[in-house]
C-alpha cells in the first residue's frame, strides 16, 4: 500500500493554522498517489496542549476543527491526532485519538492505550487509556492504528515496566496487514536509535509492515525531529524521512529494501545543532519574534548561542551587545567584536562601568564595614541584565540567556543577571559539549573566534578569574553531573566511579543549593534525556542529602 507520511509542524493551541497545514497536505499526498495519508498525534491541536485541556471550549473546538478537516477528505483516508471526548464516565479526562477520515467525515476513532508519565510526559493528568488497541478494515486489508507509547513495549526499553498492558502483543494476534503509529516523540541525544529498534521490533512481532509518522518542530521546551520512518515485516527499514524538517513522502509498504537514499551517518554534533536551531527558530517565531538579541562576552557560551541565532533567524534578525566593565580584558571585547563580523551581525557596545559605580555608590552606606565578596560581582551581571532587558523591550526583541547545563546544574550564573532572557538556548547542553559543537561549527572554517575556543572560560567578574577557581575541570564536572542530575545516581555510587569524595559532595551540595535560581530560570530547549525544568521536579526546600 501507498502511503502518505506527513511529517509535519504544528503549534498548540492555533486549531486554524493546523488545519491548513492538515488539509494542504492531505492534497498534496493524494496528488502523489498516497492510498492512505498519515499524520502526527495530536495534530490538530499540537502536542503537548498540557492545561489548555482544561478550557471550556478547547476540546470543543478541536473537536470542531476536526469535523471541519473531514469535509475535505476524499476516497483516500486520512489518518490524524486529535483530543476525544470523554462520556463514559465523570473522571474529567479526555481520550489521545486518531480520527480515520474518508469520504467527507470522520468514519472510525482509535484512543491511545497507554499513557507516559514520566519525564516530560503528564498524559495521565490529563486523558484516560483506552483497555486495547483496534484495528480497521481498508480494501481488504486488516490495518492496525498506535499512538506513540503504544509501541512503546519492547523487551529493551525500560519503559515496559510501567505497564500492565501491550498494544503490540495485543495487535500481534489479530492477523494486521499494516501497522500504523502517529507519534509526537521529542529528540534527545541517542533517541534516533531507539526509535528505530522500537518500530523494527514491533513490525516483526506483529509481522506486518509498520509506519512510523513522527511530528516535527519545537513546542516551549520540547524539539520533535520528525525522522519519520517505515519498516517492513522482517524488520527493515524501508523508508526514512528527514529529521528537523517538514517532510511529506509518499512510501510503498511492498518495498523490499529502503526506497529513500540512505544518508552518510551524521555526527552528533549536526543533530545538536539542528536540533537548537529549530528549538530557536520556532519558539521566536510561534512566539510572535522577528529578531533576536544576547549580550556578547567573548566567551565561548554567547559565542555558540549567537552562532545558533544566527542560523535559526539569519544575520539581520540578531543584534550582539557587548557590556564591558571595568574588569572585562581586551582580549574578550576583541573575540565578541570579532564574532559580530564573523556573523554580520548588528553590535553595539554598552558599558556597563558608570552603571556599576553608582550602584555601589548608592549601596556602599550600607554595605560599610563589610568586605567585598560576590556581591560587587553580581552587580556587575545585574547591570548587564538591565541594559539587555531594556533594548529587548524596546525593540521587541527575544532576549537569549546564554548559560550552559553545567554552570546551571551549580548555580554558576547570576539571577537576575545572565539568566535574564526569555529562551535559554544552550541551558540543556553541558559546558564539554559546547565546546564540542563549537569546533563543529568551525568544521569549514572560522565562525566562532579560535582564541574564544582555546583560552580558558571565566566570568570575568574580577581580575584574572577563572572557572576553575571555584569548580573542577568540565570534564570532570560533566560526568558528576550526567551520574547525579541524568541517572539519579547517590553520592556513594558516583564515588565509587573514581570521583575524590570531597568534589562529589561539594558539586552534588551545589546542584541542590541552586534549586531554587533554576524554578527562576527562562525555559531551555531540552536535548538530553533529563533537562532541567518540566522533566525534573525536584523540591526546593529540602534535605534530602544523597
């Protein structure tokens, strides 16, 4: 059968602009030869709606829009996420559905089995499983529909321990033709894997081929990647559609080796950096942002994040601000300076010296008697969040905090200060990394400055001051964190990895300490398998020592 994969981006909540985006495809594929055409979960309101479910009239009118897209269907069906109803009882909850759609109205709904709560994923606040998965008969064929965690069962994936349930081995005994699955599955690191090995494995246990139709596009913090994929019924992937991308590819389930021409493996670093790039570019831009700004230290972190804005907004939309103090060396105000022309961006220089000395001329009557410590720091970084808040407002543009994973994991940032901004592009990226995705954008020659990479990184808050004064090496760093923050690993445990003792107390102190500046903290664009924010809900207040 020919199938019609729509790998495509919606926006929660705008139930108009996704049914264009819904209806225009659907033609567009069946203009191809698509015998049946695919969408995404929840498309026709965007995933995740989270609490909008709550609005009188949300489900409503999704509901609406969708009756409105089944008018446009013809012969061919299409298949497309929406949020169902609920009348079987009282609970509140609705149902995660797909509408099968033909001949001009909705023929049949299939509700999602089960529902992830866990990192990311409050699905159980929300909807109500479905007891089974169903199937439907087309053109005597016998097709089976999943959403998302329903194939979410293999023997591998540590997930099928939160479920009494398996759709797969249900749908495995009803004799399927086809298997299809509309997924909004968001990308982190090493998920393109799994992904895979998911679909591959149902395709066998059902022993049919399967179709994977994965979203595309960022959501707040969320980034789904589309790579859409098909499978045949030994296991072979016989179709792949691109990732971070708007896709629609019509695919043959009778194809006995891949019909798309495999791409060269890519590097890591190409996924991280397209992954941020269209994290940036649709949260500005569903947000209502045409250009965007960030102060420009000379440090590796702002360096890597204007790179990024860059690319997801172009050179004219980015606006680089160098806030030097009195503290700030040449070096730093030549390598920002540098960068500008390296991106064609517009800079200007705001210093920053008079602002700081009449903030510590109005404290000091106060502060008398007390020595200086990272306060008259702090004012620095606060003078610098002023001024930047201040051209955000001015000239509507989206300020981008520039801090990594492993200065926001310790609390090496300034609230109120550096962390002021309204996206934090790099917030989920650890400090190794940006570095490494640095000499990956340098790959054909210089973007960021060589001597941002090579010298070594520092607040410059007072003289001669490195990072290293006050943490350990980022290598060593990163993996503490990964161990304690990603894994949820005790101290004990991370000691007996070949960590001194004393550093994994101090760092793991820090990460709790800092609980509190990261509730405070701009949304970040969530790469890694725990990010900070809505995926890890720790407790500010307590004492808990691990």
């Amino acid at each position: 059968m020919k199938i019609g994969i729509a790998q495509i981006n919606t926006i929660v909540g705008d139930l108009e602009g996704n049914r264009r985006i819904i209806i225009e495809t659907y033609r567009q594929l069946c203009e191809k030869g698509a015998e049946l055409v695919l969408f995404p979960e929840l498309s026709v309101c965007g995933y995740p709606p989270r609490d909008l479910l709550f609005k009188s009239q949300f489900v409503p009118d999704n509901e609406a829009s969708l009756q409105a897209i089944a008018t446009q269907s013809g012969q061919t069906p299409l298949l497309v996420g929406f949020v169902k109803q609920n009348n079987s009882n009282q609970s509140g909850k609705y149902y995660n559905a797909a509408a099968w759609c033909a001949d001009g109205k909705v023929v049949r709904t299939f509700r999602k089995c089960l529902l992830p709560t866990y990192d990311v994923f409050d699905e159980e606040r929300h909807f109500q499983g479905a007891s089974k998965p169903d199937f439907i008969e087309f053109r005597g064929k016998r097709i089976g529909v999943t959403i998302c965690e329903d194939i979410w069962t293999a023997p591998f994936v540590d997930t099928r321990e939160r479920y009494e349930k398996d759709p797969v081995e249900v749908l495995s005994k009803a004799g399927l033709d086809l298997l299809l699955n509309l997924s909004a599955s968001p990308w982190e690191f090493g998920k393109n894997k799994s992904r895979q090995d998911l679909v591959t494995s149902a395709a066998t246990r059902c022993h049919c081929p399967l179709v994977f139709c994965n979203a595309v596009g960022g959501n707040d913090e969320l980034i789904f990647d589309g790579h859409s994929i098909a499978s045949n019924a030994d296991g072979e992937i016989i179709a792949r559609l691109s990732g971070f991308q708007e896709e629609a590819v019509v695919i043959d389930t009778n194809a006995t080796e891949e019909a798309t021409a495999s791409a060269s493996p890519r590097e890591p670093m190409a996924d991280i950096h397209d992954a941020l790039v269209l994290g940036l570019r649709d949260y500005a831009h569903k947000c209502g942002f045409k250009k965007a700004l960030l102060g420009l230290s000379g440090g590796i972190d702002s360096a890597v994040t204007a790179a990024l804005a860059v690319d997801a907004l172009g050179c004219e939309n980015v606006i680089g601000i160098s806030l030097p103090s009195a503290i700030s060396s040449q070096h730093s105000r030549d390598d920002a300076a540098d960068l500008a022309k390296n991106l064609g961006i517009d800079y200007q220089t705001l210093p920053i010296a008079e602002l700081v000395s009449a903030a510590e001329n109005t404290l000091a009557p106060l502060f008398q008697g007390r020595s200086v410590d990272v306060t008259e720091e702090n004012v620095q970084a606060r003078s610098r969040g002023l001024l930047l808040m201040a051209v955000s407002n001015k000239f509507g543009a989206l300020l981008l905090s520039t801090g990594n994973k492993s200065e926001l994991a310790v609390g090496y940032c300034t609230l109120y200060g550096d962390m002021c901004g309204g996206l934090a592009v790099i917030s989920d990226l650890p400090k190794v990394k940006v570095y490494e995705l640095a000499r990956w954008m340098n790959r054909e020659g210089e973007v960021i400055p060589w001597s941002t990479i090579d010298k070594p990184p520092s607040a410059e808050l007072r003289p001669d001051q490195k990072d290293e004064d006050s943490l350990p090496p980022y290598e060593i760093l990163d993996e503490i964190l990964a161990l304690y923050v990603e894994e949820g690993k005790s101290s004990a445990e991370i000691t007996e990895s070949g960590f001194d003792p004393e550093v994994v107390r101090d760092i793991i102190r820090k990460v709790d300490l800092n609980e509190y500046k990261r509730k405070q903290a701009a949304p970040g664009l969530k790469i890694t398998p725990l990010a900070f924010g809505v995926g890890r809900r720790i407790p500010i207040v307590q004492k808990y020592l691990g």
